[in-house]
C-alpha cells in the first residue's frame, strides 16, 4: 500500500473491510466526484465520501446558506448562513479531511458548461431539487459516457438510480420534465428532513461502491422509500436506446419541483 501511517489508522475501518481493504481505500483516494447542488441531498453525500478519502471532490451550486436549510443539510451551521453553500461545505470537508482537494464552484450547472464540468470526474452526484436540473444532469451524464447517482426527495418519500454507461438512465423512467406546478416544490410541501440524510448517504455508497467495483449498484433499477412506514421497494428500468441518444443539452424552463409521485 501507499498510504502514509496517518492514512492507514484514518481508514483503518475500511482497510480491514473485507471486499475494500488497502487496494480499494487506494482506489477511493485516487478518486474524483463531483456533486451537484450542496444542500439537503449533497451535504451528506459530501460529508461520508469526504471521511472515506475521495481525493477530489468537486462541488457546484449558486446558492447561499438559508435559514430554511439548516433543517437538513446538514454540513452547513448556522453561522455559515448567507455564506456561499459550495464555501461553507468546502470548509466542513477540510476539517473532517485534509487529504480531500476540493473544487469549489459557485455556479448553476447549465447546459453551456455542464459537458467542461463534469469531464475531469468519475463519477457524478445528482443533489439538486428541481426537474430542470435533474434532466440536464442526466442528459449531460449519458453524452459525456459519465456514471451517476440520481436521487429525489419530498415529504417523507425519496427515490434513487444509478447509471453507467449502457444501463438505463433518469429519462428511461421519465421522459421529460412535468408540467409547471404539476408537482408541488419542498418549499410548498415541505419535507422530513432525516431523509435526506437516508437517501444522500445512498448515493456516497454507491459511488464508494462503483470505485471498489463490489456488490451491485442501482442500475436497471429505482430504488423507492416510505419513511413514514420505513418500507423500500425497488423497480426494474428496462434501458430505452432511443432515450439514451442524447445529441444535445437543454436548460428546460420549469417550475421547481423535487420528486415525480407515482
């Protein structure tokens, strides 16, 4: 291994894991993952892959710390409020590991850069809260042969897939963005906000899961989950080829909205 021995007693957990041990904690080191949107789904996404030693960690979002999002996203306090969320997030990922790099942009992820953002990553975290973004993430993804980790919340519910290349993608379950006001915001119905720490620290599995290449990722498949009565179910997605000929990318203009019921 060529790890340092602060290193080996800092992921000494995993390095005795069966199925990670020295070679995957490397592999984890030597990864680069990027996270869109630092608020209730990518602040406990950043927080684990940040303690398990993703070496590069890429964060975009334009927004600033709310009052609002305290209740749930987690990596930003209260003295971090109208602070950039990138800014705030990044200095919680110094403290919890110094040998995480962290890309820091305050910017919307558009389709005019989305393609020159996400080349230089693995793998890519979708932690955004609106249609618009979920289906340029998506569509982005899928032209630039790059895996990721999709995920929604509302109210007390969240789903979760996983793309790679030749599996089925976002829009293999849903076509394209609803209507405006089709489904409510989480500002107009609000939403638990333990779960989007459930459903965030999914999504660092996965990727965890995909850089040591064990067990089987939510690909094919969306995983769905009540808290309310804490059942989880999952779903076959068969891919659809002709929803995975991306020719180009779109900012959609719809409403924000989080999570499609069905």
């Amino acid at each position: 291994m060529n790890l340092t021995e602060e290193q080996i007693e800092r992921y000494s957990r995993h390095i005795i894991l069966q199925g990670v041990g020295g070679e995957g904690q490397e592999k984890i080191l030597n990864a680069k993952v990027l996270i869109i949107g630092t608020g209730g789904l990518g602040a406990p996404a950043a927080l684990y892959l940040a303690a398990a030693g993703v070496g590069t960690i890429g964060l975009i979002d334009g927004d600033t710390v709310d009052l609002s999002n305290l209740q749930r996203q987690v990596i930003h306090f209260t003295p971090d409020l109208d602070k950039p969320k990138v800014q705030s997030a990044k200095e919680k990922i110094a403290q919890i590991n110094p040998d995480v790099n962290v890309n820091a942009m305050q910017d919307l992820f558009r389709a005019d850069n989305a393609l020159d953002i996400i080349k230089d990553y693995d793998f890519i975290i979708d932690g955004t809260d609106n249609f618009p973004a979920k289906f340029l993430i998506n569509d982005a993804c899928v032209m630039g042969k790059k895996p990721f980790s999709h995920g929604g919340i509302l109210r007390f519910d969240g789903q979760t897939m996983t793309y790679v290349p030749g599996t089925a993608s976002y829009r293999c379950v849903f076509d394209s963005p609803p209507p405006p006001n089709a489904v409510p915001t989480c500002s107009q119905a609000g939403v638990f906000g333990a779960i989007a720490g459930m459903l965030g620290t999914i999504q660092a599995a996965e990727a965890l899961k995909f850089f040591i290449n064990k067990g089987e990722l939510l690909t094919n498949r969306l995983l769905i989950f009540d808290a309310l009565t804490m059942k989880f179910r999952t779903v076959n997605v068969k891919p659809r080829p002709d929803r995975l000929n991306i020719e180009k990318l779109v900012d959609f203009d719809q409403a924000a909205c989080d999570l499609k019921q069905s």
